[in-house]
C-alpha cells in the first residue's frame, strides 16, 4: 500500500509485493549469465580471426551479458527497498518507481541485443566459428533471452490494471461486465431486477465495499491474516450465548412479566402422539413466548429469545432431529447437483439410471428429434414430461429431490425449478412421518441466485400484511432481495392455491370431471402439477412448516410472515440463514415460530452491510498495527501459522505504529463516515431471524474428536451476540455453510442427546433417516394415493433395511473429515 504508480497509472502491486518476483529474476539472470559466459568463452576460442562479422556477434554476446548483469544488480537494489517498513509505511520505500523505471530501459536495452543478435546470426550464421556447436549454443542464448523477456512481459500483463483510471464502482461494473459476457449472459431480461444489467448489482456491493482505502490484494491477503490471528484468539475465549441443556435461568434471563411458569404447547398429530414443534420436544420445555436477556451483554438485546428454562436431553434431541430432518429437506431442494455433492454414489447411481441416461442423452440431441423419439419433452419448469402418453419420466433433479427428501412421487405435490433474479425454485410435499405440508425454498446455487443475494439494502415491508401494524419505519426493514424472491413464490402459491386445497379444504378448480377421469387425464398427459380432489382430502390438522438453507431459509422466513394470517400454526427452520436479514423487531417476532442453526463460523449466517463495514475497518486498523513488512508477514503465516502468536506481529490494542500510518488510517476513517453518512442503507442494522441455535466447534487442541457429536456442542445465541461479534477469518468460514455438514452436525447431536436420555438410541420423534431413499415409505404413499381421507390413521414409516440411508453417508463423511483433523483445527 498504496499501489504502485507508473507511467501515469496504478498497478495491482504496491512496492513491497516486489521481494518475491525480485528473488525470482534474480535467480534466472544470475543463472542465465553464467549460460552466456560459458558460451562466451566457447565462441571466443572458436572465431575466426579473419572474420569481421564474427567479432562483432561477440560484442553482441557481451553487450547482452551486461544488460542481464545490470538488470540483476537493479533487482538486488529493488529487492532491498521492497523489504523496507511495514505495510503502511509506503514512504521507506520512495525509490522503488525510481529502481523500476531504470529496470524498465535496462529491459528495453536487452530487448534491442536480442534482435540485433538475431539479425547478426542469420548473416553470419556457421561460417566463422571452428569449434563445433558454438554456434548451436548462440542460437540458445537467443532463445533463451527471448524466453526470458516474454516472461518479463507477462508478470507486467498480470499486474496490469486495465481500468485504474476509472472510480471504483465504475472499474468493477466494467470487469463484472466482462464476466457477463464470458458466461453469456444477457444485458437484460424480463426478469432482472436493476435496469443497467444483470451483474452490475454485484459489481456496485463490491465497488462499495472495497474502497476508501488504496489496497492491493496482497494487503487485504496480509489483512486478513492478521484478522485470522486475532479472532483465533476470540474463539479460545469465552464462547457467546449459552448451552441449550443450561436454559436462561443459568444465564441470568429475566422471565416473561408474568412471572409463572409456562406451559409447554404441543399439537395433537391424530394419533394421541406430539409433534414437536419448533422449540418444544417435551413436556418440561417452557414456553416460547419471548424473553428479555438481562445480563450485562444484552440489557438492550432487542434480538434476545430464549428460552425459560433448561431443556432436557430428549427435549433436545427431538428438538435437534427435527432440525436434521428439515435440512435434509432443504438440502433436497437444490435437486441432483447438490445431492451428488453430498453423497456422491447416490448422485451417480441416479445419473447412470435408464432414466437418468435418457435425459443426459436427450440433452444433447434438439427438442424435434427428443419429441418424435419419445413423444414428449421435460419442462424444464416442473421437471415433468409435456404431452405424449408414455409413462412419466421425470428429470434428475425431481428424482434426486425426491430420494433426498425421502418421499415418493404421490408425497411431491409441487415443484418449481424457475430461477431468476427474485425467483428463487421451490418444492411442495407432504411430510407424512410428521403430519406436516412442506415448503421447502431452494437457496444460492446459481448467478441469478447471487445478484439476489447482493440486493442486501434494506426495504420496508408492509406491516398490515404481515400482521404487525405496530410497527414503523427502519423497524420493518428486510433484505431487498429475499423480499422480491418472497413476493414471487406467493403470488405463485396464490396462482395454484396448493396449500389452501390441501390444509384448508379448498375445492380443486377444474375437478369436476365424471366417471371418465377427463381432469386426471389431462394432468397426466399434460405434465400438469394440478391436485386432483382426492389428493388434497385427508391432512386436516396437519402442520405447515417452511424450510431453506441460506438464501432459501430467509425467503422461508419472510414467506411465513405472509402466511400466518392464513396458517397460523406455521413453523420455520432456517439452516443457515443470510445475517442480513431482517430489523432486530422482525427477527425477535419471528422467535415464536423460526429456529434458524448457524454452523460454526458460518460466513454468510454473519453476512449483512454493517458487518462488512466493520470487517474493512478491522481489516485497516491491523494493518495499522501491524509491525513487520508484509513479506515477512506472508512468509510466517505460509510456513508456521500454528506457532505465530498475535504479538508476533502485531503491536499491542491501541498502538498506531508511525505516524504515516496513523495519517492513513485517519483519512480512511473519515471516508468511511462519510461513506456511511451519504449511503445509510448500507449500514442499516439487519439482523437474522428467529431463535438462533448455534452449532459451535468446541476446541479441542490436538485431540482428535472421535465423532462429530465430540466435536460440537449446541449454544443459544441471541443475534446482536452473533452480529457484534461480526464475520470470523477462519479457514472454515466458508465451508461450514455447506447444508451436507449441517446436516451431518444435527444428526449426530440429536444422537448423541437421545443416548444419554434413554441410552437406547433415538427417541420416537427420531424419523428423520427413515427410508432416506423413499422405500420405506412406498407403503403409506400408496395408502395416500388410494384413499386420501385415511392419511390420518397413517403411521409412521418404518425404516427399509435395504434403503441406502443418505443421512448416514452424510455422518460417515463428515466423520472421516474429523480423520483428517487438520493442525489448525487442533491448534483452535
């Protein structure tokens, strides 16, 4: 920092990224003039005395070695300027553009002996040299300096900003505009959200984001070692939240006004049994009305939920296997890709199918010669055959969908795989195992899924809609783009009416076909997803409950919002939800009916404006602190990380370094208040939803966890914890929001809880791996489909010992990952 400045424009690089392209040159130009003096002496035997061109392609030959000998010399010089001050100490390295341009003319010299020793060895060529091979070898000092240059020339292409002299917001939107056209995407559809294309909304966070501050990537790399340092330490400190087995008595929470004890709610499932509901695995559980935190961190905790007393370990584990069974479901909603991810044998078992062939096949031939083939074509909307009267064949990701989730075809009553900017692909489907109509929202997995994650600024939503006219202003502020992805999916529900037909007993339009059939066979024959009368019948008293992962857990939030007024009972599991997004008023109301799970050190569950914010300023102030120069810095975290402390590199909290650090970090500071004072939105307090259940990684130094269950523990956090504590450097960050792991984490938990509860395994509510591929519940499909209005007397399915069981490969895999416990998960 900052960055270099040459010939009238910034580069990529600052000065002190020179060390080691500098060593490097050296290297080769040391190495390449011991090659051209051997080849000197070679030649200077073997001339000719009589030839006069022979004489001059030896002043050549030594004209070139002095070129590469000076250049040689001006990179030592470089190399011991670049390694001069730490990094926001851009003055103790003044000389360097002097240094740089001197190499420059050095580079052009070299340039001019090379083709000059070209044209002397196509006139002189063989004839004035005796020896043999001479001049076979100065024909590889040629080629070897021309190699070499093309080199030289390449490192400056690399480092070359091609759109320095533009602002920042404009340089991003050009090179994500560029991304757009390499991924052939459209400069705008019907569908798109802004109006100058589809990746500019990406392009204007990061135009956002990464400015104020003149870094280069090798000072945000250096920064975010330095954060990566001090937030180890924050995780071997006290952890935040709470255990889930201590409750909020233990933690100094104040209980509701009323003073008594609340009574645990459970809802009849219409076979004397209890389903649990989404705090509520028992008896002894208190009731979920929201709670004040009252310890010295959360007196003003407008976020804090909790619950009122401890939980028991078989409340727990239901509670837990609940969890693990709505993220199975979300993790089914992003179809066959990601299930082959997470349980690859599966994935291509499904793929190498005759029906998974069929559609690979079709996918290369043209939609004519598929229709007179087979008569019929995958709508790429549903994943159904249109028209044609053969047997349905539908499209691996229906087919993974259903294997994932555990149900069979009659179980699936909607699918929607549209994707776009606000349209996120959903699924419908009966959970019979727990009396429950699932909406499961699909979350991040495509570029349209990504520009709706970057529409992070704030709207209001409208507080008589979501039954909270109360409410006021920055109060109802919600993420921009879960909100454009809600408003899709529920004018879709109101265009089919699914969930009115099915929990409501609303008449099926259309249905009124005789004897014949005709409605059912125009649904067959059409691909349609229309419920027939028959299939609606039967769920009275059945449960709505929404799930999604990331993206899709917050559209599930903000869907059962809309949806209370009619589904009063409906239930939310969020994994892994955006932190950005809802007020602290919104996310505290959701904590009625939301559980949301953050896995470790999620990254995108601590994802909001004001925490990017504050990563940057952190980011800024360790450079600030930061006593070493950044080769230094580079070279101790790439080959002892494990054995660098914080003091090693940085100076103590509160220590500005020099003064020309201090200035820098000075005129940041007032860019980014001014930042935040002309665009307010971006640092708009947003919060994630509902009753936060934290899965955090217990540190466990060098001994290597025997399960996931050793591994983890479940702590209550309340979301200004988790949002004040703001986005962790881990090396994990990123992975642990992947839904396999979740899953894996939550079933082993739940397992771990029921054992020590009953000690014979899982308690009832454990269901969640039953028939895990769907053949453990064709019996009660079938029931379903033959008489809708005798689902109610349907049981449980039991598990199929010939059913591979996903949640199980999922377990096996994430244990085999604690196998290879890597040191700096020991060393946490």
């Amino acid at each position: 920092m900052p960055a270099l400045s040459l010939f009238g424009r910034t580069w990529l690089v600052a000065a002190d990224d020179l060390p080691v392209p500098m060593m490097c040159l050296m290297v080769v130009h040391t190495v390449w003039c011991v090659v051209i003096l051997f080849v000197y002496e070679r030649a200077h035997q073997g001339l000719e005395s009589r030839c006069a061109a022979g004489k001059t392609a030896m002043t050549w030959l030594f004209g070139t070695f002095t070129c590469f000998f000076i250049s040689m010399c001006l990179e030592g010089v470089i190399l011991r300027q670049s390694l001069r001050g730490t990094i926001l100490q851009p003055a103790q390295r003044k000389h360097i553009n002097t240094l740089l341009y001197c190499h420059f003319a050095i580079t052009i010299a070299d340039v001019c002996f090379t083709a000059l020793g070209t044209l002397l060895d196509y006139h002189v060529g063989n004839s004035c040299y005796v020896r043999n091979h001479v001049h076979t070898a100065i024909v590889v000092v040629i080629v070897g300096n021309y190699f070499i240059i093309a080199c030289n020339f390449l490192g400056v292409a690399l480092i070359f900003s091609v759109f320095a002299h533009l602002p920042s917001e404009e340089r991003w939107n050009r090179m994500f505009g560029i991304l757009g056209c390499c991924l052939c995407m459209p400069r705008s559809t019907n569908r798109e959200y802004d109006n100058q294309g589809t990746l500019s909304q990406i392009a204007t966070c990061f135009g956002e984001v990464f400015q104020g501050a003149d870094l280069v990537p090798s000072d945000i790399a250096a920064g975010l070692a330095l954060l990566a340092l001090q937030h180890r330490g924050q995780l071997e400190g006290e952890p935040i939240g709470w255990p889930v087995t201590e409750g909020s008595g233990k933690r100094g929470l104040r209980q509701a006004a009323s003073g008594g004890k609340h009574k645990a709610r459970t809802k009849s499932n219409g076979n004397g049994g209890s389903i649990t509901e989404p705090l509520l695995g028992g008896d002894d559980v208190a009731s979920i009305e929201p709670t004040l935190d009252s310890n010295e961190n959360s007196d003003d905790d407008d976020t804090a939920v909790t619950l009122g007393e401890p939980m028991s370990p078989e409340a727990l584990s239901d509670m837990l296997a609940e969890a693990a069974h709505y993220a199975r479901w979300a993790l089914a909603a992003y179809g066959w890709m990601l299930y082959t991810w997470a349980n690859p044998t599966g994935g291509l078992a499904l793929a190498c199918s005759a029906r998974g062939l069929r559609e690979c096949c079709c996918c290369c031939c043209p939609a004519e010669a598929k229709g007179q083939q087979e008569g019929m074509r995958i709508d790429p909307e549903s994943g159904l055959p249109e028209g044609g009267t053969h047997a349905p064949v539908e499209s691996l990701d229906r087919e993974a969908l259903k294997t994932c989730a555990g149900i069979k075809g009659e179980d699936l009553f909607y699918v929607s795989f549209t994707n776009g900017v606000g349209e996120q692909p959903y699924f419908i489907a009966r959970d019979v195992s727990r009396k429950a109509i699932v909406v499961s929202v699909r979350g991040t997995m495509s570029v349209q899924d990504c520009i709706t994650d970057s529409m992070y600024k704030p709207v209001l939503l409208d507080g008589h809609t979501i039954g909270m006219p109360h409410l006021r202003g920055k109060q109802l502020h919600c993420h921009a783009g879960v909100v454009t992805a809600t408003n899709f999916i529920l004018s879709d529900l109101e265009r089919h009416r699914i969930l009115h037909q099915v929990l409501l007993g609303e008449a099926v339009a259309g249905d009124t076909a005789g004897p014949s059939g005709t409605f059912a066979e125009e649904r067959k024959t059409a691909g349609d997803q229309r419920l027939t009368n028959a299939q609606a019948k039967g769920h009275q008293g059945w449960s709505l409950v929404i799930c999604g992962h990331s993206l899709g857990a917050g559209v599930a939030t903000v869907l059962s919002l809309h949806l209370r007024a009619s589904f009063p009972d409906v239930r939310v599991w969020g994994i892994e939800p955006p932190g950005g997004l809802m007020s602290a008023e919104l996310a505290k109301a959701c904590g009625e009916w939301t559980v949301s799970s953050i896995h470790n050190n999620d990254l995108i569950a601590r994802l909001s404006g004001p925490c990017l914010l504050k990563l940057r300023q952190d980011l800024v102030d360790a450079l600030t602190r930061c006593k070493v120069s950044k080769f230094s810095l580079l070279a101790r975290v790439t080959l002892g990380a494990k054995d660098l402390e914080e003091s090693d590199v940085l100076l103590p909290p509160g220590g500005q370094g020099a003064d020309e650090a201090s200035a820098l970090r000075t005129a940041f500071l007032e860019f980014h208040n001014r930042q935040v004072t002309e665009r307010p939105l971006m640092a708009a307090q947003l919060y994630p939803p509902g009753r936060l259940l934290h899965l955090r990684r217990l540190p466990l130094g060098r001994k290597k966890p025997s399960s996931l269950a050793e591994a983890y523990e479940a702590r209550w956090v309340t979301a200004k914890q988790l949002m004040q504590r703001g986005l962790l450097v881990t090396p994990d960050f990123f992975t642990d929001h992947f839904p396999d792991k979740v899953v894996a984490v939550l079933s082993e938990l739940a397992m771990k809880y029921s054992s020590a509860s009953s000690g014979n395994g899982m308690t009832k509510h454990y269901s969640f791996s039953d028939g895990a591929l769907g053949d453990g519940t064709s019996e009660i499909a079938s029931q379903a489909q033959a008489g809708g209005s005798n689902v109610d007397n349907l049981s449980a399915p039991s598990a199929s010992p010939r059913s591979a069981n996903l949640m199980e490969d999922l377990v096996k895999e994430q244990r085999g990952d604690t196998n290879r416990w890597d040191d700096t998960n020991r060393d946490r």
